[in-house]
C-alpha cells in the first residue's frame, strides 16, 4: 500500500480520538506560508506526519532542499523533517489523498473594491472535494467573515454526496500567527475551535489539543470566525485612534510618543497602542472589511470600523505631506526630483514579511510627485513578487554606507529594524523622516522630523 492510498480514521469520535493518542493521523497543511509552514513544523514537532501543498513550485523546492524563507523556522529543521520522511512539501495534489486531517491556510485578500475575495478558499474547497472521503477532518483557517465555513466551504464538499456531521468533520480555528514576536510561537498561542457540530468541534479540539498547549473549544465555527475578526479590529481601531492623535497633538506641538509612554504607566485601564505609516501584514488592513461586507447582508451599518479603515488608509499620505513640507520648509527642496532613501521595507520590525506594508504605498505615491525612490532593509535583500506590486518586484536594498547616506536629500524611516544603525542615519543625512520613533534614544534630532 502506498503512502498516498488511504487508510482512513473511521467516522466516529472514539475512532479519531484514539488515531490522534496514538499520533496515528497523517495531517496535510494547504498553503506553506506564514500561517501553514509553522503549523506544519508544529505538528511534525508532536509526532504527526504532515504532506505540505503549495502552488508555489520555487518555494516548495527550496523547502525539499532545507531552504526556508520563513523567519520562524529554520532550514535545518526542515531538512531534518523531511530527511526523516515526515515531512513532504509538494505541489501535486495527488499526493494529500492520504490525510487524514486536512487544514486549509490560504490566502482571504480584498478585491480592488475591498469586498472579499474568497477565490482561493473555494478553489481549494474544489480539490478538497475532490479526494473526499469519509472520516475526514477539514479545518479552515484562513480569516474570512462569520459562516463561511458552513456557507461556502461545506456546501463545495457537500457536492460530492458525503454531509458534514454524519461522513466527515468540518471545522473553523482561525490563525494566530505575529511574525517576529520572540514570547509566543504556535505551539504556545491558544487555539480557538469551532466545529460545524459538537463531534467537529471535538475531533478538530483532540487534534489541536495534542499540537499546541491550549485549545479554546467554541460553540460553533461562526463563533470562532467571529473572534478572529473581533481581534483584529480591536488592533485596527485603537491604531487609527493613536494615528489621528498624532495629528491632532502634532499641530499642537506635542510629541504622541512621549504622550503614549506616559499614559502606559497607568497600570489599570489603558493599552498602549502606536502611530505608525500605516498598516501592513495580512490581518489588520484586510479583516475588519471582511466583516463590514457581511454586515450588509443584515442592514447594519460599521461606521466606526470604517472610519477607522479610512484613518489607517491615510496614514501614508500624512507621511508624505509631512516630507514635502520638510524638503520645501528645511532645504528649499521640491519633492519631484529629490533622492529618498526610505529605511524598512517590511511591514513590522524584525522580520522578513512584506505582506500589505506601507512601504510600497509610501514608494508608490512619492514616485508618482517625481522622486527618485531607494530602500534599505536588512531582512528583505530583494522585492519578492507580489500581487498588488508587480512592478517592484527585483529592486534590491542599497548598502548602509555613510556616503551613500549622504547622496540621498532625504532618509525615511517606515519600518524600526533592531539592527539598523539610527544614530548613523541621523550623523549621515541631513533630513530624516522618523514615522516610529527609531531615533528616540539619540540626543541631538534637530534635523528629525517625527511624522
């Protein structure tokens, strides 16, 4: 029998349940990115055997080699992985027939209207659903809007004749990934589970429970969607909340950042959040618009989501009216035609992930007023290709040289890298356009410019 005939679990509970006491469940992860990969490696870390599936041919090869592109894994444990036969990344779907649970970590972009786009989700339903059986665990972890699980994913595999509750388990346990946060990883990050009914919820908990250290079982899958969201723009509209301050006590002359960490010391009834260039990475500038589209379908409105979408939306075209003013006011200087090396290409600090940065917004609309635009960025050697930027992609960082620094009429800084050299930054360039406060520990910023 080969490794990709299927063996099967059983319908029942107590089946599954004693497959995963055991480690007897074969798991296959749908999408080897920021969310799948360290599920993955999570899972082969408990003693499961995992099939990767990846449209991405290139990425999968460098995955097979022991190359990784994700921060929090390591090539070594990849190879080791998959040297011991654990492991296998692929791109032929052929190869998932085996497993027996099958987790879903695609992509739930926006269209350019900003209304979801679940393509990806439903085009993998349709494989899915192709290689069908019963007993089968299929999980959802993409962010997406309340009852897309049981409107969307259930009925696609419900076409093959096969219903969920009696002849295989569905289930909703949203992703909880932060790239570069060093406290938590996804052994360590509780786990929400929703089931499409109580046995889903049961088999989907055993299986999580036996991956990482916690698991939150829920009422059902719209539940759990629901609480991804919930989190998400809760982060969104504190953010636009601190990003309209800065403005507010930027007229009045007063520093936000001094403000936030003196009210951060009240131990009871304040979180500190903070201004920034805007919002990257797939959660907070995509999620919360995932539920203001389904709120449609009910009359009822989210004022105050999308006003905070429109704050956060804004917050790169405040960057750039504060760097003209600051080349007009402080060196007589037209935008059109200067030289702007911009710090920080990814969207947070320390890690390699370039997902929806404002970087690429903050290029884009400083090129379009004629400057010539550079970056540095120590974690992101080269612009990878993207969906929404393809006309970037190649452009490599420049050297972190002081005479190169030099040669720039302007420096700013989107991203506040722990490894990048702010002193030097400041000592090399006569204009610097902070948007987080990388420069707070240096002395003299009479030629820094917070924005």
């Amino acid at each position: 029998m080969s490794d990709n005939e299927p063996k099967g679990i059983g319908t029942s509970v107590e089946d599954w349940l004693s497959a995963i006491g055991e480690r007897n469940v074969h798991v296959g992860v749908i999408g080897l990115g920021y969310v799948g990969l360290p599920l993955a490696v999570a899972a082969l870390r408990s003693g499961f055997r995992v099939t990767g599936f990846d449209v991405n041919e290139s990425h999968v090869e460098r995955l097979a080699a022991g190359q990784s592109s994700i921060g929090r894994v390591t090539g070594e444990e990849v190879m080791e992985f998959c040297q011991s036969g654990c492991f296998r990344p692929t791109t032929q779907w052929d190869d998932m027939r085996g497993c027996d649970a099958v987790i879903i970590c695609v992509p739930t972009p926006l269209d350019k209207h900003r209304e979801p786009d679940l393509s990806y989700v439903e085009g993998t339903s349709r494989l899915i659903a192709g290689t069908l059986r019963p007993g089968q665990l299929v999980v959802l972890e993409s962010t997406t809007y309340p009852g897309t699980t049981t409107g969307v994913v259930r009925p696609i595999l419900e076409e093959t004749g096969l219903s969920s509750g009696r002849d295989f388990f569905l289930a909703f346990s949203p992703e909880r990934e932060d790239p570069g946060n060093q406290q938590f990883e996804t052994s360590t990050i509780a786990k929400i589970v929703g089931g499409d009914g109580p046995e889903a919820t049961e088999v989907a908990t055993a299986l999580y429970g036996a991956i990482v250290r916690k698991v939150v079982p829920v009422s059902s899958s719209e539940v759990a969607e629901a609480t991804k969201l919930m989190e998400n723009i809760f982060r969104a509209v504190n953010i636009a909340l601190v990003n309209e301050l800065k403005i507010i006590y930027g007229r009045m002359g007063i520093d936000i950042w001094e403000v936030i960490e003196a009210a951060k010391t009240k131990p009871f009834g304040y979180m500190p959040f903070y201004p920034g260039p805007g919002l990257g990475g797939h959660c907070i500038p995509i999620d919360p618009f995932y539920l203001t589209w389904k709120a449609r379908e009910f009359d009822v409105s989210t004022r105050f989501i999308e006003l905070a979408g429109e704050v956060n939306t804004r917050a790169p075209y405040h960057v750039i009216e504060s760097l003209v003013e600051a080349l007009s006011t402080r060196k007589q200087k037209a935008v059109a035609g200067s030289r702007i090396l911009l710090f920080g290409l990814a969207y947070k600090k320390n890690v390699e992930d370039v997902r929806e940065s404002p970087a690429f917004t903050l290029i884009k609309l400083l090129e379009e007023r004629g400057a010539k635009v550079d970056f540095h960025d120590p974690f992101v050697p080269e612009v990878p290709m993207t969906r929404e930027h393809m006309e970037l992609a190649g452009r490599r960082s420049v050297n972190f040289d002081p005479a190169v620094l030099q040669s720039y009429d302007a420096g700013l800084i989107c991203t506040d890298h722990s490894n990048v050299d702010y002193a030097g930054i400041v000592a090399s360039m006569d204009l610097v356009i902070d948007t987080r406060n990388a420069t707070k520990d240096i002395i003299d910023r009479s030629n820094v410019v917070l924005a």
